[in-house]
C-alpha cells in the first residue's frame, strides 16, 4: 500500500495537510490571545491579518482542511471495512477529484479578493 503510487502521496499529503492545520490553528491561537500581551502587539497581529500573505495563507489552510478530511474518510475505510484495501487505489483517486471539485471554486472566488483584482 505505502510503496511509492497513490497510497505514498495520500500518506504525504495527510501529513503535510495535518501540518498545515496545525499551524493555522496557533495562528488563530496567536490572534486570539494578541491582546493579552499588549495593544502595540495586538495591532501588529490584527495588521497582518489583513495581508496577501495571511490570505493565501488561509486559501492553503481550507484546501488543507478540504483534503485531509476526504483522506481520512478514505482512511477510515480501510480500517473499518473489509474491502477497503481493495479499493484504496480509487478512493484516493474519487478523493482528489472531491478535493478539486469543493477547492477550485474557492480558489477562484478568492484569488481576485486577495490580489484586489475585483473580487469580494
């Protein structure tokens, strides 16, 4: 299962994506908690929210969140069920495709407002 093809990119993608949920939510842990440590400290962090970076920060952090989620289903079945083995090739397969089909909609609805390009 995890020699090289599509069961070793979805073990490395759940992990990269793991990582990256991780990090958004300190992040999100970092704004929440700005104000305990100052005002100055606290505008600074609330500055940052509000730039390009941040945003496609955030544009990752929902594919990741997209992504890990459909792995995991996948996962799941193939812990819990008896055939899942047998499928996990086109699980990952109907995974990604799910993946693209929720993201790329997002992406485009959010590329022009980060960008200012005219979007929201």
């Amino acid at each position: 299962m995890y020699r090289g093809g599509e069961g070793q990119w979805a073990y490395y993608l759940h992990r990269v994506s793991g990582v990256l949920i991780l990090l958004y939510l300190l992040l999100h842990a970092t704004e929440l908690t700005a104000p305990l440590f100052g005002s100055d400290f606290a505008a600074s962090v609330a500055g940052w929210f509000q730039t390009a970076s941040y945003k496609l920060l955030r544009l990752l952090a929902i594919g990741a969140i997209i992504y890990h989620g459909l792995n995991g289903i996948r996962i799941m079945l193939m812990d819990f069920t008896s055939w899942g083995t047998k499928i996990q090739k086109y699980a990952w397969y109907v995974a990604v495709i799910l993946f693209l089909l929720m993201y790329i909609p997002i992406i485009n609805s959010q590329l022009p407002a980060i960008f200012n390009l005219g979007g929201r």
